[in-house]
C-alpha cells in the first residue's frame, strides 16, 4: 500500500472543494481502514461547498468530503471485535458520542451528548475524513460498520447508508398508520430519497401511494416503481389528491422536499390524525396551532438519517430486491463534474464516486 492517495477536501468555507494528495489514515485500536468502493455525492455536500465563511458552521473546514460510503475493510485496529479485512461493508454517516444511551442502541443522528462527538451532528464526510477518497478511517467500527451480503454490488450500495436510510427511517416511523388497506400515503418529490420512499412503501404496506413531483421524468420514475397516482404539484393538486382519497385526505405524507410550497400542500392533503413529515430542508415551515392549516391531531415531525438496526434493515431488503438505487457513477477525478451534474438537475436518482 502506498503512503499517500488522492482526496476530494474542502479545505476552506468560501472555497470549492479539490482534489489533492493526502497520507493514507491509519486505524486506531476501535476503528477500521477500508478501501472505498462508492462514495454518493448528496446535495447536502453541495450546501457545505456554497457556504461563503465560517458563521454558523457545525465544524471546521479541512475534511474530506463523501458521506455515503460502502468498501471493503482492510485493517482493524485490535480492539475491533466484528469486522476483518476484506469484509464488505456499508458506513453508518452519523458518529455521535459512542457511550450515551441513544448512541449505545445504534442511534448515533440523535445523541444526547453532541458536543463529546468528534464532529457534533457529523461523522465521515461531514466534519471529519470521508469516502471521496481511496481509503477512509471509520471511528468505532463495530458500531458504525453494517456487513453487506454477496451478491450486492459494493459500489452500488453506498447510497443506502443515506438516501435510502433517510427514506427508510420517515417511512417506518408511519407504519401504524398504513396498516389500513384502505390507507394513502403522498411522497412529495421523487429525487433520491422520495423514489427509495415509494420502493419502502410499496414493499412493506398495502397503501395507494401518491407521488408528487415537479418533473414528468421523477413522476414516471414514482410510478415504475410502484406508486398508484402520479400527480404534479399545479394549482389542482389539493384537489386531485382529496378526490383520490375520497375527499378524507392522506394518512401520511411525507415531504423530501421541505420548501414552503410544498409544505403548503402537504398542509391541505394530510388527514387529522394523520403523519405530516419533513425530510426536505428547503426553507419551508408548516405552522402549528389551533386556527392553523392543519387538521386537529396531525403529527408533524422532522428526520435526520435513521439508526444502525434500520441500516441493516435497508440492506436486508436491497439483497431482496425491494429496494434499488438508480446509480450514475463517475471516477474520483470527475468529481467536480458529478457535483456539477447534481446541482443542474442532471441526475435522475444517486451520483457515485468511484474512487
């Protein structure tokens, strides 16, 4: 192995990303080294490379970026107990405390004690070295590696450690609430996270499933995969999604879009007693409160990643077949490219960066 390898690092808030040569990490006693297979490029990175300075930033620049991260493990420190070399593996993102009792059960994106984290709210790729690299360190590796069965392609899997995990988490949290056949449930946007959403949801309920999207292509991508009514977000949409439920309005909707829009309808077509989610962080607010939009007992929450158990749940049901990622990869010198792709609205599903 050589000592050094190419990176994709944000040096610096206000300056875009680049590739340079970095040492190869080395492992300490709990945590493993693995050779980076797929790293996803998400559109959260995209915020952290147009941040203009450092007010308000969660952590220091001077990071790799990648934080959806599958490969194969080729060094463990001596205390790991789980993990050897060449296991394939998927990267949990969050890394929170490592001893509170959220992060203990493997709930690591809502720790208790943030601020003993090494990158409070982050993990790799997000505050501390990620997978936009040949090799990357994961801290506390029995806690934040998941195995992957044979037969998934590595490379492919890596956005399951977010995008499908995200998706995953918003959808069982609802589950209670589609067990009635009679049950709807309306996605809002179907990018890389609402598309695994309509997959979950057709895989595990028995509910008419509603897809709202902007763009006819993500509408026709909703309905390949198994979502009953393809509806885009007009003047008419209220309208068509209460006709579809006959005038009772959605159990749940869930909203990867977040913008004020959105939420609006998301508003008028949730039915009382209903789930109301926000996994979209576009700008938009619902607003709570008696003479508010919303109907009497609507739950409405916020997301963020999902658990250790619900991973391995996700890899389970890639292995099934349930869920798949429509996955356009490039090479790590491409990167800039891959991101530049995201931004323009050029990727219908997962970028992934092959290192």
């Amino acid at each position: 192995m050589s000592e050094t390898m190419t990176a994709y690092r944000l040096d610096a808030w206000g300056s875009p990303p680049r590739l340079t040569t970095v040492p190869i990490p080395r492992p300490g006693p709990r945590d493993a080294l693995i050779r980076v297979a797929g790293a996803g490029a998400c559109r959260s990175d995209l915020h952290l490379m147009h941040r203009s300075d450092a007010t308000g930033a969660p952590w220091p620049a001077g990071f790799v970026l990648g934080h959806e991260n599958a490969g194969w493990v080729v060094e463990v420190g001596g205390d790991v107990r789980d993990h050897a070399d060449g296991d394939a593996v998927i990267v949990m993102g969050a890394w929170g405390c490592g001893s509170c009792a959220r992060c203990v059960s493997g709930v690591d994106p809502y720790c208790d004690h943030p601020e003993r984290a090494a990158a409070p709210g982050g993990g790799g790729g997000l505050g501390l070295d990620g997978g936009m690299a040949e090799y990357m360190v994961v801290r506390d590796a029995d806690r934040h590696l998941v195995p992957l069965p044979s037969g998934l392609p590595v490379a492919e899997a890596a956005p399951l450690s977010d995008a499908a995990l995200t998706s995953y988490h918003a959808v069982r949290r609802s589950l209670p609430k589609l067990a009635d056949p009679d049950a709807t449930v309306t996605v809002v946007g179907i990018g890389g996270l609402g598309g695994f959403a309509v997959q979950a949801l057709k895989g595990l309920t028995q509910a008419t499933i509603v897809a709202v999207d902007v763009r006819p292509e993500s509408r026709e991508t909703a309905g390949r995969a198994g979502a009953h009514h393809l509806v885009a977000p007009d003047d008419t949409a209220a309208e068509k999604i209460r006709d579809i439920t006959s005038g009772r309005g959605s159990d749940v909707v869930l909203d990867f879009v977040g913008s004020p829009d959105s939420l609006d309808l998301a508003s008028s077509i949730v039915r009382p007693l209903g789930d109301l989610t926000v996994v979209g962080a576009a700008g938009g607010a619902a607003s709570v409160g008696f003479g508010q939009r919303l109907p009497n007992e609507v739950s409405v929450q916020t997301t963020y990643w999902g658990s250790r158990s619900e991973l391995a749940d996700v890899v389970d049901l890639a292995a099934r077949g349930v869920l798949s990622a429509d996955v356009t990869t490039y090479p790590l010198d491409a990167v800039a490219d891959a991101y530049r792709d995201l931004g323009d609205g050029r990727i219908n599903g997962r970028a992934v960066i092959l290192p």
